[in-house]
C-alpha cells in the first residue's frame, strides 16, 4: 500500500515519526515549509516541534518561510507557542497576527514572487531544513507536492536537509498537475519558454538528491482551510460592475471576445467578484493566478473556464469534499506552478493578464493599501498582489465602500499605508461603482473615485477634503494636517464619519 | 549631401518647413513625440506648432505623449504657451512643472516601460501624428532615430501620419548603434529572447510604411541638454558606501567579481554615484540602464564599463563636444532600445540588475519618495525607477540626509507620497552611510535607517517618533496624528528642525 506512495526503496528505510523528525530541528535554524494559502502545508513536524518545546520549556527560536499562509493549525500554534522568531512572506493567522503587531514576532511582507528569488541569491541566509508536504515519492525519490508548490521547489534546493510529509489523505489524482520549472540564477537565467496559461514547462515532482532526504513522516490529515464567506448582494453588484467593464472593454476592441487570462486574489471579496462570471456571458475563459479558490471550480464545472494555471488549491471544507474525491476530472484543465512562476512578472506582462485584488482602503487618488489596519496593524500581506496588479493588462482593485458597519469609509483621503501607488491601479470597483483611471491625471482620478465609488454617507466628506486641498495646488493635492484625520476620528471616536458632513458639503460646494 | 541623410527618393518630395508640418496639428490631437531625458527630442514642429497658435491667438490644446522628459526649449514653451492638455509619462522642467502644479496642465506620471504597453492596448485613446527626430531615413522610407529610442517605435506603429525632424547636427556615426525590438500585443507575445547586455534583436531603424510619413523637416540643432552637478563630497561618500557594500556582496558569493549589470537613474546625484566607480577596483562592468549619462562615458573611456544599453544619450555641454564627435570609437561598446525594452521587468529580473536611483525622501520604513514635493506638488515624475527597483536584484535609493542648508531631513516619519513602497526597496544609501534592508522587518529597518542614514541633526527627533510609535505597537508603528509634523512644521516654520529635538531625546531614551 505504501509502496504506491512512497516508491523509491532507500527512502522507505527513513521512516520516522513526526516527534523524531522534529528533534531535528534545532535552535536558531531556518526552517523552510511547503504550503501556500493554507494548502499543502507541512503539518505534522511543526506541530511535534510546537509539543516538543512546549514540554521541555527550553529557549528557542526559529525563523519559517513558507509559500504564503499555511494552516491555522500549524502557524497559529507556532506563534502561540512563541517559537518563531521572523516569519515571511505572507500570513493570514489570528494569533499570529497578534505575535506581529506587538512586535513579538519579525514579520517580513514580500511580495511573493519575490522570495525564491532572495533565497537563491543567499540575501535571506541559508535554509536549514525544508519540509514538504507529498503525495507521493517517485522511484528517483523525486517529491511530488500536494495542493500546492509555494516555494517547496526552492526550499528542496537550497536545504542542507529535506524532511517529507508524505501525506495519505491527499488523493494521488493529485499526482501530474503539478509543473515545476527552475528559473535558474539571475544573470545565467534563459526566458522562461510560457506563452499561453496551458503550456508545460518542468517536472512533475521535485528532484531531489538521495542523500538530502533526512526522513520521511507519514500524515493523514486534509488541508485545514477556512469556510469562504459566500457571495452577498454587494459582491454580486460588484461582479456586475465589473463585468459589465469587461463587456465595454471587448466593444471597444480593446478585449478578445474570451477576455485575457484572470487572476484573483484570495479572500471571500476577490472569490465573490469571480463567481460573477458564472452568469456573464463569458466562456472559454483561461486563470493565471496564484490561489484557485471555489469558484474556479464552480466555473469549470459550469464549463465557463477553459484551463486554470495555479500555484495552490484552496477551497472550503465544503468544495473540498466535492472537489478532492473527484480530482481526475478536473486534471487536464489544471496545472500547478512554483509561485515563482504563477506570480513571475515576465509571466503576468507576457500573457496581458486581468488582475481582480482585494483592497483595504484606497485613497482618492488610486493608491491602495492592502495590508494595513489604520496604518500600523498587519492584517495578512501584501501577497501576490503587487506582483499582479504592476504588471497585469488591467490591475484591479475591489472593496467594498465601508466596512464595520459603515464607520469606517473604504475610500479616504490618504492611505494609511501605501501597498499600490497611483502607478499602479488601473480600475477601482465597489458595490457603489467603478473608476476606469485609466490615462487620468490625479484630480481626475479623485473625482471619479469619490462620485463612483465611495459610499454615499462619505462623499460629502471627500469632496470637502478634495476641494481644500485644491485650494492649495498641487499635482496629487493634500491638506497634510488633515490626511489622516479620518483614521484618526476612528481610533477616538469609532467612526470616520463626520457629524454635519452633509452640510459641510453644500457650504463647500465642489468645482 | 542630403541624399546621404534622406535615401528614400519619395520621402525627397516631402520636404517640408517646420511651419507648414505644424499647420498639420489640429486642436484636441494627441500628438507622439521622439525624446528621452532631453535626448533626441522633435524640436523644430513642435517650436512652430507654438509659434503658430501665439501669432493666431485660436483656442488650441492637444495631449502631448514623449519618452520621458524632452529638451526645456520645447517641453517649456509648449506648457508656457499653454497648448498642453494632457501629457505623459515624464518631465523635468520649470515652466511645465508650475502649469502642473497649478491643475492647469494634466499630467499622468507613469512607469516608463508602461507607456508603449497602454499606447498599444488602445487605453490611452489614439495617436494622431508622431513627430520623430532622425539621424538618417534609410532607401526604405525607415527612421533612424538620434540619440534616444524612447517610445517612437510604438508612436510611428500606431499614429495615423507621422512627421520627421531630420537633424543634420546629430552625428550619422549614430546609425547602427540602435536595436528596435517590437514586443508585439499581449497574449500573443514570445518571449523576449534577449539574455545578455549586448545582445541585438531587432533592426536598425523603425519600419514604417512609406504613405504614412507625411513630411519631412530638416533641422540642425544639437539636444538642448542641462550641465549635469559635478560630483561632491557628499556624492564621493555616498559612492564609497554603495562601492563598500558591493565589495563586501562579492566576498559573501552574492556577486560575482564583475557584478551584474548596473542601472543609474536619471540626475546629478545617480551620476556621481555611478561616478565612483571610476576609482573602484571593479572592471568589466556591463550597464543595462534607461538613460546614459556623463559618467556611462567616463568610464567607458576608463575601460571599465565593457558595454553599456540604455535607451538615451544625454550629456551634459560639455561631455557632449566629446561623445558626438568621437562616437565611432564608442558604438561597438553600446546599444539604444526603446524603452519598453530597457525597462522591461521581464528583462530587469531576467539580468538581476544591480539598480541605482535617487529618493526625494525615504521614511524610516523604507517606502521611497521619488517625485511629490511635500506631498503635493510634482518635481518630475517616477521614470523608470520603479521599474528598476521593483524587479532588479539590488534595488538601491540614494539620496543626501538633508536638503535645502539641512532644513528638511530626506529621512522622514512617514513620507509625503509613494512611489516605492517597504516591498520593493532593498538598500538605502546617504552620506550618513548605508542601511541594507533586506530580509528585515519593518521595525528592523527603522533602526537601521535612523542611526545608519539620517543625519544626526535628524536623529534625536527619529527616534523620539519612532519610540513612541512603538508604544502603540503594531508591525509598522505610526502615530498618525505626528505622521506629516514634520512636513507642517517645514511649511509654516521653514525647517523640519525641532528646537529642542536633542532634550527631547535624551528624555525619552531609546529601546
């Protein structure tokens, strides 16, 4: 039975238990984990090394790259356990985030195609030891990853010591979706040869040298995903918008009739804006992204998706059970790549992607924050959105105009942080509208982000603050005293919203 | 005599005066021109275009596209007479800077390896006539352009007419030194083969079909170029720091001994920085860089660059009675692109480019402030460093710790607005010293770029904000309310300088 997994003879001598491979580990290591998106993460070995250090209350430390997030179960009880001592590039963890925020933890935001690359030019130091999750070991001992590559391909590479996850619960369906394709050090690097979302490049499992398998850990245990928050009226109003851009974009000629691949963030938002497509007249629809969330695969199996090219699979506990069992049948319309790849901007600008990101809050004058609450807290991480949202065809953003019950305004005068410049952000979409920014100077911009998608409740404020700073001059102009001042009222007075605004409005008047 | 210039016969019966080809402009045209870094601009239509509304008095406007910024002479008259509407995607000059910042001239500050990809995508409305200076049009009606590319291959590909300035004061010793590579439309692109410095992908002069050149003006005026700021003390440290860092990159086996390919930024500082290497012990060192400027040739004459790619030739005065003359003896050692192809992510990434350009202001978190002065008002525009940082294997920010006789610190709390943001900038560089910032997390930085880069005039008052910051907590700590005090306190007080900043200090203590 096991010989179907792991099938190189050597290895199957290097079985050991989680609680052992964990030994491993030492103090003051750099530890690189496979997961991306909370899929195909390395499990077991982190949470034997979590009860080891808890038992024996010893001082230790130890730095975790991963692809991006990984389980809750894994990161949370890591940062829980005070064990991590700087972590990248990307997390979406409550405890952890905690750990960061006060400062406990060393947080380092990447951009995600970023992280391959400074591992293998030595600027991060050098990786310990990598654990990755499989679904199975070749006759060469090669790895083949799971629901996710991230950065396992690099991490194999660079680790002195590889410790395999082989995980049984995965379905070995999962086995040649992947296609891994080493980029090679800059400088001595050739294009990579992808021109269209289907092509195969690589291999279907990690080559890996005998000798650098340490050990193997049988697991048996699913990706810990989130239940995804389903799509709302607000959601499907913004797929609206959004689509019905897409449809002026194609009568303009400025589209194919199929659109250009698409790519979308994670989250509940992005996934809901994607749904849209389902009831659009669009098929024949090709994905470039990182993360292929639910409606991916309500999309193939609506026949609307053509082929999905992915980094990980992350789907709710839900599309898990539907999804998983019967993974063949979705197989030839799938591959999935290092995130070096998916994310790669050679990549993204040669294939004219559509890129769907999530914000946190935009300014009027396009620049996104997508990282930060109110300036100073991480939330998750920038992720891949940079990397899509630079060098895409059309970088989109969406959010909805106000969160927490409306006190707090989506669009702002001054980002509390800054994730996208104006250089960046084609097009702003919320359930109130859409702002092509296309071409527009920033006085432009900021009067058709406040008039098409700032809520109602908050345009007199805008364009209050808009009109002062106008006053003043400026290419992007700013009343700085004030910039901030709705963050501000927040952290004080729980709301960004202004007591007479309406009024203030009709005093000022807008030009 | 002309004939050596203008080899196609038809293209002999077009010769036209600068007075008529402008008569040709109409109001509410867009209007391409040739011209990078003031390097290769139109110069004479464009001057009789201005010549020509002023005597009328007609109500007249047009948007202005170019490569970056173009010669004073033109861009200043143009903004001067007030013909501009819209204009993109860089400038550096006075008159031009005061209309934009006034709101009176709308102004779209874009990566410059952008442009050519929107141009082509149709999102920036159609071009109407491209007006391109020429050292020579080839027996097929081809251009040769002088001493930049810029975007006059997309410009002459997508403009109904096309008008050329051929300038009999530019060196023919030019042709041959260009390499006019097209991309083709996204999604329907080949990778860009190019793998080396050196390497040449495509023709020598711009094809364009002979009915759509519509005249040709001759003129005989060299690029009106600025004198370029000597290197300083200042500047000479500024490059012993970078030159140190690199040294110590080579003994780690980060770098090889020849390093990799070096890009400098437009402007004096970039310059003087590139300058030291002059006295380096590096040699065989490549350039992959947008624009050349003084020192590219100084130490081509060194032999220490052995090839050198940009997209311009922009000397000062001076250097310029050197280069032209001489420039047989260069050609074999250098390559002009256009600037979709010398800026070109895919490129940048694939070379692992080591990318040098200058920062208005940095905060003490890392994000970089290339272009808004207070905030608000333009100087020139982001050019082509964002394209550079975000994608080179090294991207470094150098800026002097204080401006304006030390009454504004270049190291800040929060800057005023982003261009680079904390995810794409690796190292900065002051006369203060170096702060390498990669793989740190943002309160890391902090410290570092505080007591490394800052001038210690600054100090005291970095650290107070940043200790108190801190006691608020988060991953990046801001005390929002302080964010731009230092930006009001310059505006009303005329220094960033507070009275008491060392008590102050001394009295809050540091952790």
């Amino acid at each position: 039975m096991l010989e179907k997994r792991l099938r190189n003879k050597t290895l199957q001598q290097r079985l050991v238990t989680p609680q052992e491979a964990a030994t491993w580990i030492q103090n003051g290591m750099t530890v690189g984990l496979s997961g991306f998106t909370q899929a195909g993460d390395a499990k077991a070995v982190p949470r034997a090394l979590v009860e080891r250090v808890k038992k024996s209350g010893e001082s230790f430390k130890i730095n975790v790259y991963t692809g991006a997030s990984i389980g809750s179960e894994v990161d949370g009880v890591m940062a829980e356990a005070g064990i991590i001592h700087r972590r990248l590039p990307f997390q979406a963890e409550k405890r952890m985030r905690s750990k960061i925020n006060s400062g406990e933890l060393l947080y380092i935001d990447q951009h995600l195609s970023h992280t391959a690359e400074q591992v293998r030019a030595g600027a991060l130091g050098a990786i310990d030891i990598a654990i990755v999750e499989a679904v199975a070991v070749t006759e060469e001992g090669y790895i083949v990853p799971t629901t996710s590559v991230g950065n396992s391909c690099i991490f194999v590479e660079k680790a002195k010591e590889v410790i395999v996850e082989l995980n049984l619960a995965q379905p070995l369906a999962l086995e040649g979706v992947h296609d891994l394709y080493d980029v090679g050090p800059q400088g001595k690097r050739q294009p990579i040869p992808l021109t269209g979302v289907d092509q195969r490049l690589g291999t279907q499992a990690i080559p890996v040298p005998l000798e650098k398998i340490r050990g193997i850990v049988i697991t048996d245990e699913l990706d810990t995903t989130s239940p995804i928050v389903q799509p709302d009226e607000e959601t499907a109003v913004m797929a609206e918008h959004l689509i019905a851009f897409l449809r002026g974009e194609v009568k303009a000629g400025r589209l194919p009739k199929t659109l250009a691949p698409l790519q979308s963030g994670i989250g509940s938002v992005a996934n809901a804006v994607f749904h849209g497509f389902l009831t659009s007249e669009f098929t024949d629809l090709e994905v470039y992204s990182e993360v292929l969330q639910d409606a991916v695969f309500d999309l193939l199996d609506a026949g609307k998706i053509r082929f999905a090219s992915g980094c990980s699979i992350t789907l709710s506990p839900q599309k898990t059970k539907q999804v998983l069992p019967n993974f063949e049948k979705y197989k030839e319309r799938l591959v999935l790549r290092p995130q070096e790849i998916s994310n790669h901007p050679e990549i993204i600008r040669r294939l004219g992607l559509i890129a769907i990101n999530t914000a946190l809050e935009v300014d009027i004058y396009g620049n996104v924050n997508s990282t930060h609450v109110m300036g100073t807290n991480m939330m998750n991480g920038i992720g891949g959105s940079g990397d899509f949202a630079r060098n895409a065809r059309l970088g989109i953003f969406v959010t909805k105009s106000v969160a927490k019950g409306g006190t707090i305004s989506s669009i702002v005068p001054f980002v509390s942080h800054v994730d996208h410049t104006e250089h960046d952000v084609d097009i702003i979409v919320t359930e109130q509208g859409i702002a092509d920014l296309r071409g527009l100077s920033p006085r432009e911009r900021a009067r058709l982000i406040i008039e098409n998608c700032a809520h109602p409740d908050y345009r007199p404020q805008l364009r209050a603050y808009f009109e002062e700073a106008c006053q003043r001059g400026g290419q992007t102009p700013h009343v700085l005293e004030k910039a901030f001042s709705w963050h501000i009222r927040y952290q004080k007075e729980g709301t960004m919203l202004e007591e007479k605004s309406e009024e203030t409005a009709v005093e000022v008047g807008i030009k």
